[in-house]
C-alpha cells in the first residue's frame, strides 16, 4: 500500500513539475540559444540532451529525478540565476 500511493504520488508531483519545466523552457530557450523551446521541437532537444524527455508530453509514467531537474534547469536558465 506504501509502495503504491508513493508512487501515485511521485506522478501526480511529477504531472505537476513538468508543465512548470516545460514554461521555464519555452521562455528562456529562445532567449539564450535563439531557437524554439517548445516540447517536441528539434532546438529543444538539442540544446538539453539527455533530460529532453522532460518536455514530452508522452512521457506520462516517468518521474524526474532531483539531478535531472538540476541538469535541465542548468542547461536552460542564464549563469548565475
């Protein structure tokens, strides 16, 4: 029963997150590389590598780890924010 409703909950922060990733990459993408943040888009996932899958919508049963929000968040935000 633990093990379920961490689980449940770990999505449902997870279903939370992301719409936020997702905003916070649509903003400063363009501004820092001069290409398109928006989910699903080529610049997107070139510019953050490995943790693009943060952006897809299809990836519904995946929860980000604290390092994987961390390495987005660097790839994406201006030094020193």
């Amino acid at each position: 029963m633990a093990i379920r409703t961490a689980t449940h909950s770990d999505r449902g922060h997870a279903g939370r997150v992301r719409p936020q990733l997702q905003r916070v990459a649509a903003h400063f993408i363009p501004q820092r590389f001069g290409v398109s943040g928006e989910p699903g888009s080529a610049s997107a996932v070139e510019v953050l590598g490995e943790v693009s899958w943060l952006l897809d919508p299809e990836q519904r049963n995946r929860t980000p780890t604290l390092a994987e929000i961390d390495e987005f968040l660097d790839r994406v935000l201006p030094e020193g924010t």
